[in-house]
C-alpha cells in the first residue's frame, strides 16, 4: 500500500467515524467501530472493516452491515465534500473477523488461565500461572 493511499484511508477512517456517530439513526446500527480502512491502488474502493459491541464470529451483525452498505452512497457524498481528492472512493463496509477472532482468543487464554489457576488451589499448590491482565 503506498503512503498516499495509507493516508487516504486514514482520513476516511477518522470522517466515517464523526459521520457513522452524528449522521446515522437508524436503530438497527449497533455501536461500531472501524477498526481500519483499505483503499485500493486506484483509489475507487475503500473495503471499511469494523466491529459492533457484542458481535462474534458465530453471530455476525448483517443488521448493522446492512445499514452502513445501505448509507454508502450518503456517506461517500459526504466524503466527498471533506476530501481534497479528484476522486471519493466507493465506500464497501466488512465485518472484522480479525478483531473477533483475536477477541475470542484472549477469552479462551483468559478462561485456560483461571482454570489452571483453580485446580492448583484445589490441590493446595502455588500457582504457576501469572496474574491475568
């Protein structure tokens, strides 16, 4: 990814933000998070990965992924009048599975720790386990 585009998605980033937080209401929109911005070399599509509060890679949340593929083009517009760019990419929005799935690991460390740590104070014996974070 070259710098320009990396910039480029940063910006959009942090503008879907403010927008998806002020602009949207629908009630089906959960709490979303963008977790990052890819913009293609040309610049014509932006894959937007994000999370929802509560979401996981069994339950996926298609409401909210629907509400932001359906406002796309409203907030490309918007996009559009705050970017310095000849071209306002086409917004694509995705679940991030990358965030849930390292979610779901620290839950099953954090969950393998504490049981280590119960049987080893079930036996009387000093737990090799650090402190969980």
């Amino acid at each position: 990814m070259s710098q320009r585009t990396q910039r480029l998605g940063d910006q959009i980033q942090r503008d879907l933000s403010v927008m998806i937080r002020q602009e949207l209401k629908d009630p089906r929109l959960g709490m979303v998070t963008i977790s990052s911005v890819k913009v293609s070399p040309d610049m014509s599509y932006a894959d937007v990965y994000v999370t929802v509060l509560g979401a996981t890679l069994d339950e996926k949340p298609d409401s909210s992924l629907e509400v932001l593929n359906a406002a796309a083009g409203f907030l490309r517009g918007e996009l559009g009048r705050g970017l310095k760019t000849r071209i306002t990419p086409r917004i694509r929005f995705h679940f991030d599975e990358v965030t849930a799935r390292g979610n779901r690991m620290a839950a099953l460390i954090t969950t393998a720790v504490n049981e280590d740590r119960e049987r080893a104070s079930a036996r009387g014996d000093e737990p090799d386990v650090p402190e969980a974070p």
